[in-house]
C-alpha cells in the first residue's frame, strides 16, 4: 500500500510537469507574428521582407532587404503614421511615428535589422486608428533631410483588411486547445487513480 502511494505521487508529479511544461510552450506558441513584403519605390529595384511579431516587452520588426544598390551605404528607415505607400510615392509622405533600427547595405546587396519596439502590441501597430508602413530611405547626403523611401510595406489594418486573417501567423494550435490537452489528460489520470486506489484499499 504504500509503495502504491509513492508510486502514485510520482506519476502524478510527473503528469503535472509534463502539463506545466505543455501549457507553457502553448502560450508562447500563441505569439503571433506577421510577414510584410516590402516593394520598390522609385524605381529603386529595392525590395525585402519584414516580420513583425509580439514579444513579451513589445513588437520584434526584423527587416531583411535585398538588391540594396550599394555596399557600406546606411539606410534610414522607420514606421510611417497617417498615410500608405501609394500616399509616399505619390510625393505626400506621413510623419515617422516609430524610428527603427539602420540598415547597412552589404556587399551582395542585402542587409537587415531587428528593432523592439517597447510597450505596444502587435493588435496595437495593426489598429484602424491610422494608416501605417514600413519605409527604408535613400542614402542620406549631407545638408538634405530624410531621403526618398525606395522601399515600402503598408501594414494590414485588422478591421478593414480582410486578408489579416489569411497572414501567415507563427502559432499553430490556438494556444486553448493546447492547454485543454494537458488538463483532460490530468483529469483522466486522476480518475483512474482513484479507481485503483478503491480497488486496493
Ligand atoms: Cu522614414
């Protein structure tokens, strides 16, 4: 009997753990993240890819570039508030509302970043409160301000753009699904321990 005991309350350590350790991985699983395409501007034949995705203390933006026209040049780029790509192309830019971190071109013409953006929230950046993008300028030259974007991203409004739901999100199982899981496997453990803690008393 008690060898039954220990032997019970190790396997339910164990079941705990492996519940813990499920759960766990779950919500880290429910992070969501989504992939931009940024396009030419100008002509540039610049273009690239960036992933946004929810950190515990705010929005990772990586940002990996391509065909950069040349090596060593360091190239400005932010996120743009109150307007899209078509309103920058068309000469009426939006004010930079969040500065991310400087590409440099490399010698193959690629060249990347990854920026936290603290305190907000990918549900935050993707609101309908304003139109936003990603904008990667020019070369800066002495005494002109901020250059010419020559590559741009719109971000998908939740509300209004249907196609958010068909982005590519890095979770899998919706994180409850996950964590219900481990409980009925707790659950189902549980009841037939009972079961054969009757049978043997
Ligand atoms: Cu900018």
């Amino acid at each position: 009997m008690f060898r039954l005991k220990r032997m019970i309350s190790i396997v339910f350590g164990a079941i705990l753990l492996a519940s813990l350790v499920l759960g766990g991985s779950a919500l880290a699983k429910g992070e969501k993240s989504v992939q931009l395409h940024l396009t030419p501007s100008r002509d540039s034949g610049v273009s690239g890819k960036a992933t946004l995705t929810d950190v515990e203390d705010g929005v990772k933006v990586e940002l990996h570039m391509q065909d950069l026209p040349e090596a060593g040049v360091k190239h400005i780029n932010h996120i743009h508030g109150g307007g899209t790509c078509a309103d920058d192309r068309d000469g009426r830019t939006a004010p930079v509302t969040i500065p991310l971190n400087t590409v440099v071109a490399d010698d193959d013409g690629t060249g990347s970043a990854t920026t936290t953006i603290k305190d907000v929230t990918l549900e935050k950046l993707l609101g309908d409160d304003q139109h936003r993008f990603i904008l990667l300028h020019a070369k800066v030259k002495e005494g002109q301000g901020v250059p010419p974007g020559i590559s741009c991203a719109d971000l998908p409004q939740k509300s209004t753009n249907t196609t958010f739901e068909n982005l590519p999100s890095s979770g899998g199982m919706p994180p409850t699904a996950l964590l219900v899981f481990p409980l009925v496997l707790l659950a189902a453990t549980t009841s037939a321990t009972l079961m054969v803690l009757r049978r043997s008393a």
